[in-house]
C-alpha cells in the first residue's frame, strides 16, 4: 500500500473579503429600519458580519501580538538610541531586553520559555519594524592590536561628545573577585595523584561594580553576590556608600544594572552640572528604556567600548584591574594567617575586608585614576594615543644560585611558621590538619 499526501484532509478556515461600500450600504439601510437578517440577505453578506460591523466588534484574525504597537515602538526607539551611542545590538540582545521588559511588567507569556521570545518572534519583530541588520566582523583572540577602523570609531563618538569637563567623564566596568585565595596548582611527587585540603565554606565569586571619573574620584561600588536572596549580615561593615545585590549567577543583570544606575550613577551626575559622559562595555541589553530616558533628561551620554577592547585599554583596566587582584589575595591570605582557618573565607565576612579593599584603594585613586585617562588618551583627547597596548617588559632572571637557595629555605620555613600547619604527604592522597 503506498501513501499519498493527497488523501490528507488539511481544514483551513476561509475568510470572506466584501466591498466596505456594500458592507457601509448594509449599515445605512438598517439604520434606516430594515432587519438586519433582510439587511445581510439584499446586500449578500452574511449576519454575522453585519453585527460585528454595527456594534464596532471587527478584529484582525489570528492571535493577538505579544506586544502592542505602542510597546515595539518604545523598544525600536531604545535600540535606535543605542546605535547611536554605539552599543550595537544582535538577535540574543533583543531577546534578554524583551525578557527583561515583560519581567518588570509582571508578566507572563505563555507562548515563550521563560519570558524569552524565540527565533520565529525575532525574526518577524525584525521584518515587522523594518530593521536593518549585517554581518559582524571578528578578531581573534590572539590579535592583541585593535583594528584602525575601531579605533577611528571610537574617537569619533568622543569627538562629538565635545569638551567635557574631567570630572564629567566616567568609565565603569565589573571585576570579578573570588572568596578564596588557595585555588591555585600544587607541585606533587609524580606518585602522588590528588591533594585534598579540608574547607568550612564553599568557594564563590561576587561581582563588584566599579565607575571612576577622569579627576580622580571613585564612586561607591555595588557588590553583587551569588545567593537568591540577600542577608543584611553580607552588609555590615563595608564600603562606605556601597550598595549591595544578589542574584542566582552573581554577575550583573538588567535589574542589577538599573539598580546601580539609580543608586549611585545618576544620584552623583544629578550635582554635578554639564554635560556628562559615559563610557562602558558594549553590553546593550542592560539598557531599559527607563534608564535611556533618565541619561537623555540628566545630560548623560553613554560611548561604547569596542568589543576587541582589552583590559588593558581601558582606564579602569589600566589602572586598577592588576593591583586590585593582588590586593585582594593579600588580605584574604592575610586572614586566613589571623584566624588560623585555610580555605574560602564566610560570605558574612567579605563586606569587612572589602572595606579593607577599598580603603587601599583610595589611597592611590587619584593619581593613578588621572593618569589612566591620560594614557588611553580619553582625557586630555588624544587620538594618537586612545586604546595604545603597552609592550610588557623583559625581566632577566636572577644568576646568583647560591643567593636563591637560601632565600628559598628562609622563606619555606617563615612560611611553615606562619601557617603553624602540619603537613602529611601519602602515596596518594594529600590531607592538610590544622
């Protein structure tokens, strides 16, 4: 028996199209006094249709949109403003802005997973506001340079921004920091296949939130941490103005960056008179409209980073990224020597040594901040040197042998005496007592 997709019965409904002159001639003439059912039949149309006319109850068929006309045009107008600013947009961007946008709104789409759209929706969002959209270029990874064409962009969003003032000039960036200063690689004999090291608390990451101006001023940081919810215990103690977030992947999220942007962004800008300017990651899709209305009413300019742009091209990068880290890992090996605890440190304790961070930090902010806007050639504008890579420098070891060894030995055993930890090697396993 063979099959044929001619026996296949596929019921599509039809819709009947009349003439809006016969359908207003209809609607005259029961006005008039005639029955709507003489009405339908004089003019060959059908009742249904008659009533839904008189009665103003004609829609279009098929499911209603997602989103209203009103709603889309908001979102074209944030997309477009975001062009302009050079945060370029892609297909996911406008996925997580509509998730985020129906979210806030409370509300729940059945059609979508989670609140966000799919391909098919993208694809006729797109084709229904008549985007334009190309091909991205790439650069690899090993290709420390940045193209002259980036490079040229860049400036030119600086150049019309036009003079501003230093301390209207800000960057902001997000640093990731690690509760734990011992992930690190252990030498072992060759027998040896694993080291175990008993911990009280797990290791985690919170994000900090870091903005500073071309004066040499910091703003309050906000500290994100990983949990669903937030204890006040994670607050006590910390940086002074700093506020605090969490959320399930302990990064910045839409709702985290509107968070940041009200507390502590836009409450410093609103003092300060001028035109303002911003520049930051080309992540768009923190961008609500809310916050888009917000920078154009305050005078608030956002400028895009490339996405080729390295840490260090960038003036908090330049300046704060390498030291930070260090920094941090010395107070947490700095605790850990006073409490006579190995291991992630407890989340109610990171707020205090942040402050400790961030009190450091502080004492050098000025300078170094300045100086890093002067280097990247952001303040005072200087194209030639905008986004410049510095050539690390070579460092020739040192040739004294005898010297090395027993700087080795006394700084093995000032290291054991610090520690106060006895050390008990096996065949194959390693364990670590206090």
């Amino acid at each position: 028996m063979t099959e044929s997709n001619d026996c296949v019965f596929r019921w599509k409904r039809k819709c009947l199209e009349y003439d809006a002159e016969v359908i207003e001639a209809a609607i005259d003439a029961v006005k008039q006094g005639m029955s709507r059912y003489t009405a339908a039949k004089v003019y060959g149309i059908t009742r249904n249709t008659l009533f839904h006319h008189l009665h103003h109850l004609r829609h279009k068929n098929g499911r209603p949109f997602v989103l209203q006309p009103n709603e889309e045009q908001v979102l074209i107008n944030v997309i477009n403003q975001l062009t302009q600013w050079g945060f370029y947009m892609d297909a996911n961007d406008i996925k997580i802005l509509i998730k985020g946008y129906l979210d806030t709104c409370d509300r729940f789409e059945i059609r979508f997973k989670d609140n966000i759209p799919g391909k098919k929706f993208i694809r006729s969002f797109i084709k229904r506001n008549q985007l334009g959209h190309c091909l991205s270029s790439y650069i690899q990874p090993s290709d420390m340079a940045m193209r002259q064409k980036d490079i040229v962009q860049f400036n030119n969003r600086l150049e019309a921004a036009g003079d501003i003032l230093p301390q209207n000039i800000f960057q902001y960036d997000e640093i990731a920091l690690s509760n734990n200063p011992e992930v690190k690689t252990v030498m072992l004999r060759r027998s040896s296949r694993r080291f175990l090291a008993a911990v009280e608390n797990p290791n985690m990451n919170i994000s900090i939130m870091i903005c500073g101006s071309a004066s040499g001023q910091f703003l309050p940081p906000l500290i994100c941490y990983r949990s669903a919810h937030l204890d006040k215990n994670w607050t006590f103690a910390g940086p002074t103005g700093a506020v605090y977030a969490a959320n399930a992947i302990g990064m910045l999220e839409i709702p985290t960056f509107a968070f940041w942007f009200e507390r502590i962004l836009l409450k410093t800008v609103k003092q300060i008179p001028g035109q303002k300017l911003v520049i930051g990651n080309h992540l768009c899709h923190y961008f609500t409209p809310k916050i888009i209305n917000s920078a154009i009413e305050n005078n608030i300019q956002f400028v895009s980073l490339p996405k080729s742009c390295t840490s260090t091209q960038r003036p908090l990068g330049v300046t704060i990224y390498k030291s930070l880290q260090l920094d941090w890992r010395a107070i947490l090996i700095n605790y850990q020597k006073e409490t006579k605890r190995m291991g992630a440190i407890s989340i109610k304790q990171l707020a205090m040594l942040l402050r400790q961070l961030w009190l450091k930090l502080g004492r050098k902010a000025n300078t170094r901040l300045v100086e890093a806007f002067r280097t990247t050639g952001i303040y005072p504008r200087n194209p030639t040197k905008s986004l410049k890579i510095p050539v690390p420098r070579k460092q020739d070891p040192p040739k004294d042998i005898e010297s090395i060894g027993k700087a080795l030995d006394s700084a093995l055993i000032d290291l054991l005496r610090d520690h106060n930890r006895d050390i008990h090697f096996e065949s194959h396993e390693h364990t670590i007592e206090e």
